[in-house]
C-alpha cells in the first residue's frame, strides 16, 4: 500500500503542475505517471478493492442518434462527464484543423463553466459537415455510465473519424489505457521518441497523433483528456486507505 500511496502522491504532483501551468516538462512526466497507473491496475484489485471497485468511475459517449447522423463525416467525440477543471486555457475554448471561414460546415459543440481564473470544460465535439437543431440539441445528450476502474481504463476516452495513410475514412474509439500508454510511449513521456523502440507502429499510433491538431482548453486534445484521466484518478483516491482527502487546487 505505501508504494501505492507513493505513486499517488507522484500523480497529484505532476497533475498539479501540469494542469496550473501546461509546462511542457510537467506534462510529459504526467504521461508517464499515468502509463505506471495503468499498470497497477490488477494489483489495485487485492491492494485497494474500495479504490478498484468503486463505481465512483464515469464514462460516457454521444447519443446514438449523433453518432449515425455523424456517420461518413469526420468527427471527435470526447465526452467527460464531471468536467475538466484547468487554469492554464488563457480562455481557449476548443480549435480544430481547418476551423477557418472557407473551409465547409461544421458543428462544434463543448460544454464550458466560467469561474476566473477556473475554467471547466466537459465535452469536446467537432462534425465537419451541418446539423439541424435538434442534432446540434443532442451533443448534449450523452450516455454515461458508472464503473469500477479497470472497466473505466478500457472504456471509450475519445472516437474519432479521420482520413488514413491510404486516404480511408477510418473510425476509431481508442480507451483511456491506450491513450494513456500511446501518448506516453510516442511523444517522449516514457521513451524518447527519437530513440527507437520495441513499442512503435502501433494501430492506434496514427489516430492519436491525428488528435494532436485538435486543441481543448488550450491543449492538444490527447493531453487534455491526460488531464480528465488524472483527475479523476485523484476524485477517487481519498477510498485508498491512508489516502489524504480529495483537494483542488483554489
């Protein structure tokens, strides 16, 4: 329990850090310390079963009506139900690429809550293509489910329909495990990614680097839902015995 307790302690710190400043440092270590979180997922089960089992853990994904309507057109979809807090945005709501006035309908839809200099944001969604009223009503509309954390690390984090190498309209739903494991392991959080190595090439490798055009509260889209991840890893934690109480940075 102490080496959990110390892994704990190591994620409140850099989340800290990271969600008060976007320092670059800050967030790649961040990356790594959630890819060790990962890890400890089957031992959390006999080490801390109020932590592992509490259905405190929430996931959510659009309304089925969204995601047919969507069907054919590019998109993000990244619900995060709870909200993410940050005080770093500088007001940045959301951007995508190709958002300028020539470049075709789109909707985009986030939900935002303003306390200066807090901001919470709980939901990223960008359509390149138009939608009636109550389609654009319905990005609101999103089915969440409560689970314990193993399921919540294996459930949808982020579903995108993008352009691939050979130029296919893919769809992909990539998990909170493998964001986590595909940022830290690619972008220098936990291998150098000048370096070569053994965990390269990997299917979701391609679609998570795509996500890095689009941009939340000021971040690139796979580090700001590192962000929600940590989060609510520590709402959770206080269940970890000997674990201090929940706290927000004021």
């Amino acid at each position: 329990m102490k080496t959990v307790l110390l892994h704990l302690e190591r994620l409140r710190r850099h989340y800290e850090a990271a969600v008060r400043t976007y320092d670059e440092v800050s967030l790649l270590d961040l990356s790594h310390t959630l890819r060790l979180w990962t890890e400890l997922k089957k031992p959390l089960v006999t080490l801390a079963p109020e932590f592992s089992n509490s259905m405190m853990f929430k996931t959510a994904i659009p309304a089925k009506k969204v995601l047919r309507a969507a069907r054919g057109h590019r998109f993000v979809f990244s619900y995060m139900p709870g909200g993410v807090r940050t005080y770093a945005s500088k007001g940045h709501l959301a951007s995508w690429p190709g958002m300028g006035p020539d470049d075709g309908d789109f909707v985009v839809g986030v939900a935002v809550k303003m306390t200066p200099p807090l901001v919470e944001l709980a939901r990223y969604c960008v359509i390149l293509t138009s939608f009636e009223q109550p389609l654009i009503k319905a990005l609101d509309a999103e089915s969440v489910t409560r689970c314990g954390y193993t399921q919540w690390l294996g459930s949808e984090a982020v579903r995108v329909s993008y352009f691939n190498d050979k130029s296919v309209l893919e769809v992909v739903a990539i998990s909170r495990e493998m964001i986590v494991k595909r940022v830290a392991n690619t972008l220098d959080g936990s291998h150098a990614s000048a370096a070569s190595a053994e965990d390269t090439d990997n299917a979701f490798d391609a679609p998570v680097h795509h996500l890095l055009q689009y941009q939340m509260g000021g971040l690139p889209l796979p580090y700001f839902i590192l962000l929600k991840i940590a989060q609510d890893i520590l709402d959770v934690a206080p269940k970890l015995p000997g674990a201090p109480a929940a706290r927000h940075a004021a």
